[in-house]
C-alpha cells in the first residue's frame, strides 16, 4: 500500500531533516532541499507549459500565499464558481520548518526574504550597529511558516481602535471574534475549560506544549505578587500570565499552508504558481486589471477578469503598489515612476513592536535536561514528537518558554490594554568553572507605539530591497517605558521570596553592554543605556497599507479596497491601522477571513 504523502511531509522528512541536524550539517541540507524544490517546480512549470500561449485570465489574482493569502485562496475558491490564481515568490516550505527546533536554521532553506533597515540611532547598536534585521517569509505560508509558533490574539481593545478609527464597527472585537473562532480549533492551554470565544473546527490547529519546566515556580511567584494568570488568548483576560498556545499539531508546526492549502491542492479551479515574483500591476485608468510576475527567468502577464489583491506582506504590498504607479506622487516621481494614484499613506505608518532581552538571572535549582539532544530527548521526538525538540530555541542556545505575560508601564497605565509584553524563558547553563545552575531569562517587547516609519524604493528595479526606516526610539517615552518594563520583571524575580529561596541573583558570567561599562548596573541609567544599545525589532511589522476614514491618512477603506480604485485590494498586516499589542501572525489570517467574507458578501449583493 502506498505511503500517504501527508506523512512523508509531516512525520518522515522532518526526522530525516532531523538526523542530518545531529550530523552537525543541518544548514547545508536545508539550502540543498530549498534548490531542489525550486528546480523541480521549474521543470514541472515547463512541462505543463504554464504561461505559455495566449493570456491567462482568472477571475482573481492573490499576491502572497502568507498569512492571510493562504485564507483567501482558500475561501475563494471554496465553491468552485471562480478561478483563483495565487502567486507566491517562494515554494513549499522547506521539510526543516516543520520542527521547532530548526527555527534558527530556516535561513538556509530559502525560506526567508532577509530585508533590513537603515541604521537606527537607538536600536540594534549591539547587534549590528544601528541595522536592524527585518526578515520576512518567502514561502508557502509566508511567515507562519517561518515564526515562532506562539499562538495570540492579541487585545480585545486592538480590534476597538481599529473600528473606531476606520469608523466601521465591523472591526471590533465583537465582530471579529467570530473570524477567529472560524480559524481555530482549539487545543490550547485552557482546552479543558475553554472560553466561549475559541472555536473548535477551524483550519488552525492550536496546541500547547506539555514541556514547561519551571512553570510552578514562576506560578507562585506570580501568585506571591497578586498577578493574575489565564487565558490571554480569551478576549475576557487581559492583564496576565499565561503558558504560551502554540500553532503546533503533534510536536510539529501548524501553519496557513497546512491549514488552507494544503487540503486544497487538488481543486481544479485554484492555480498556484510558485517562485512567481510579481512586479507591478497594471491599470486601465483607475482600474486593476491584470500583474506582471517573473517566474523561473521568464517575464508574464495575467490577467483579472474581478479583482487583484495584494497579500504580498507589510514590505512587499506597499512596495509593488508604489513600483505600478500607487503612492505618494512626490517619491514615486523621484524614480521616474508615473502615478496613478496618489496615496500619501502608502509605506507611510510603518510600527512595528520592540524587543530586548534582559541580563539573565541563575537559580540554584535545575529544572530541566542541559542537553535537549541527549539520545533520551532524541528518541522521545522520534515516537512521540515530544519533550524538548519540541519546543525552540532562543536566543542564540537551547532556551525553554516557560510562560509569557502582559502589563502596562506607569506612563501607559491602561491594564485592560497593556503596552508591555514579556517572555519568560529558562536554559540550563553550565559557566566554565562554575557549578551548573539554571539560567533565566526575560525577553521584553514594547508592544504599543505611536512611533511610525516608512518603506520606501530604493529603485525601480522589484528585485532591489526597499528602505525601511523604523525610527525606533525616536520618541525618549518609548525608552523610558521600557525601563519601566525592565523594573517591573526585576521586582517579580528579585524581590519575590519564592525565587529568593531558589537563591535567584543576577549572573555574574554575562557580559554586560560594553557601551554601557561607566553606569552603575543596574541602575536606571544603565537600563536607559541598556535598551538604546540592545533593542531591535520583535519582527510583528504593520499599518504600511492601512485601511481608514480616506485616502490622506489610509490606503485602503474598511473593506479593504484601495482608494481611488476598483478591482484592487490590500488584504494583509499591513492594513492593520496600528499595531496590535501582540504577535501578528493570527491578526493577519483572520483579516484574510474577514477580506474573504467582504468579498463573497459583495458578490451577492
């Protein structure tokens, strides 16, 4: 009987992925894998001769099978009354995402558009002097195939301002919480007793993660300190700490690819074309009518015969829609580019949320294995697809997430929509010379900004990378809250005698900022100097195609259509009017929900 080919891609190819990683040459099999994809479609793309001959026409044309592409291509194509093409500039996501231990290594698989920003005064100074990393996904999936794999919804009061800024209340979180109860099935942490608001059929799979060793301590230091615990994901909880919801099903990632596409390759009516890079979209006075895409070295037309829609991401849709002639007048005439329509608002809004990780704390109590690539923890994947190779790493070793947690600065002090957002993470660490303790770490995000940026053409070449210019820190308040953010974490570690009994202190083996060696740690001063030297972004960019009230302030109304257009829309976390207080991933596949159904909706009436 012949192997069903669900499990050679989500059982089989990742253990053998796997293999090659304990062989120490993991990166070069990724890379090898991702020429492999890319050439095998090339010679299938030839042999059904797709893009050859006359014009292709499609009823509607996806750009970017992200996030929400995945949900719109899915959803439109649901009835098999019309014909939906969806470009994608990568391929299939590569078998070495599937494990959650191969995050960092996902760079060699081709999976990821490695973007930067320009140098920024008060961020990433440590990492790469002022340029900040800004990877995207390029692949199936897009970033849900590449990220993280923390499942969050993000606040109720998100989805609030959203409505009142557009002023169409269908974005609040009354409204949209039915979108996300129809993306979910839901096995998360609170499965047991769920809220209302979690669905339990949906396409994404929400699991939890059985390893969090160390849990009950940071529980009872919570408790100590009169800090709530409970679903963050509910819309009912908002302030908090809570054990981290994954998107993974069987030890395994759970992506926009595995739940709308890949169930869905067989409908005749739904044509992908991947390693297609599209470069402009062509126009007949105001309206959309077709794309130009490059695709395995040749240059193609298509044709829409309803609606073109840009999901191509926060960097990539402003961009395409500024290189065909959408944008502000002014920069698009600095490259020669005529204009179509003049958006002052396009690539305009850029936020983007801000990350640290904090000088650790050791313990003097082991919680879990120093080696998660023991033969034991090895063998325990391999059957059960559990235990530590089931988790991640971060920052740059073997970390665990033992919970992550929501609270406001003193400056924001607004506990039903925190500003803050951390991670609570621990390692075991072994100091040269030292005896073994655990190491816990803090990862700290400012999540709630009023800071914007801008992308913008660097040429009008599509395949040149565009500037991105965040402005972080520009604003002395972002600083300060952060400090703010450092303070309060501190005080739930040292100050908190359940962790003083575990004789917590700061270590003493980490190096401290170099820039920051004339203040006093860890006085407030050395915490400003901190966050100025070791901030970068959390990698949750949006707003660079917000919808809104019109066209001076938005791209795109509240029904996702661009202004001053018809038969063009922006459907992806770039419409976001601000961006939300956590991870973007799940607010992106529920706008492709609700685009979906504004689209259907119209088409009825």
């Amino acid at each position: 009987m012949a192997i069903p080919i669900q499990f050679l891609t989500r059982f089989a190819i990742p253990l053998i992925v796997a293999a090659f990683y304990l062989e120490g040459n993991a990166p070069e099999q990724a890379n090898l894998y991702s020429k492999v994809l890319e050439e095998s479609d090339r010679t299938l793309s030839i042999a059904n001769g797709e893009g050859e001959g006359e014009t292709e026409f499609y009823d509607y044309i996806i750009v970017g099978a992200g996030s929400a592409g995945s949900v719109l291509a899915n959803r439109l194509s649901a009835s098999g009354a019309f014909t939906v093409l969806l470009l994608e500039g990568g391929g299939d996501p590569n078998p070495i995402s599937e494990v959650p231990w191969f995050v960092d290594d996902l760079d060699e698989g081709g999976m990821l558009l490695n973007y930067v920003t320009t140098a920024q005064e008060k961020a990433c100074i440590t990492r790469s002097n002022g340029t900040c990393w800004f990877g995207r996904g390029k692949a199936m999936g897009g970033s849900s195939s590449v990220n993280g794999l923390v499942y969050n919804r993000c606040a109720a009061k998100d989805y609030d301002s959203w409505a009142n800024f557009t002023g169409d209340q269908i974005w609040a979180f009354n409204s949209v919480v039915d979108a996300f109860k129809a993306i979910e099935t839901y096995n998360g942490v609170y499965h047991e007793n769920p809220s209302p608001n979690h669905g339990t059929s949906g396409p994404i799979y929400i699991g939890h993660l059985d390893y969090a060793p160390g849990f009950e301590v940071l529980e009872e230091a919570l408790t100590e300190k009169g800090v709530p615990i409970g679903d963050l994901n509910s819309g009912e909880f908002p302030f908090g700490f809570s054990k981290l919801d994954h998107n993974i099903k069987d030890g395994l990632r759970w992506s926009a690819w595995h739940g709308y596409l890949e169930p869905i390759l067989s409908r005749s009516n739904l044509k992908i074309y991947r390693y297609a890079w599209a470069t402009k979209v062509h126009f007949n006075a105001n309206r959309a009518i077709g794309v130009t895409y490059e695709r395995h070295g040749q240059t193609r037309q298509v044709v829409a015969n309803r609606e073109i829609i840009l999901s191509a991401g926060v960097i990539d849709s402003p961009k395409l829609l500024m290189l065909s002639g959408v944008g502000p007048s002014a920069h698009l005439a600095e490259h020669g580019i005529e204009t179509v329509l003049d958006l002052p608002a396009v690539g305009t809004h850029l936020q983007e949320h801000l990350g640290v990780n904090l000088h650790p704390f050791f313990v003097n109590q082991t919680f879990s294995a120093s080696n998660p690539l023991t033969p034991e923890n090895i063998n325990l994947f391999i059957k059960n697809t559990t235990g530590p190779l089931a988790n991640m790493k971060s920052w740059g070793t073997y970390a665990t997430h033992i919970a992550h947690g929501y609270f406001p600065s003193k400056l924001y002090n607004d506990p039903t929509w925190p500003d803050l957002h951390c991670y609570i993470n621990q390692v075991f660490a072994t100091p040269e010379g030292l005896p073994a303790e655990q190491q816990v770490f803090v990862e700290l995000e400012m999540v709630l900004t009023n800071q914007e940026g801008t992308v913008r053409l660097a040429s009008t070449n599509p395949r040149d990378d565009p500037i991105i210019n965040p402005h972080f820190l520009e604003n002395p308040l972002d600083t300060q809250r952060l400090v703010e953010g450092i303070e309060y974490v501190t005080d739930l570690f040292l100050n908190s005698t359940t962790w003083q009994r575990l004789g917590i202190r700061w270590s003493d083996t980490f190096e401290k900022i170099p820039q920051c060696e004339q203040f006093v740690f860890p006085s407030v001063e050395y915490w400003t100097c901190f966050v100025e030297m070791n901030t970068g972004p959390a990698l949750h960019p949006t707003s660079t195609c917000r919808m809104g009230p019109n066209s001076e302030v938005a791209v795109v109304d509240s029904r996702l259509r661009v202004f001053g257009s018809t038969g063009l829309r922006v459907i992806d976390s770039s419409v976001m009017p601000f961006v939300p207080n956590g991870n973007t991933n799940l607010p992106s596949i529920m706008i492709g929900e609700m685009g979906a159904r504004m689209i259907l909706e119209e088409i009825l009436e």
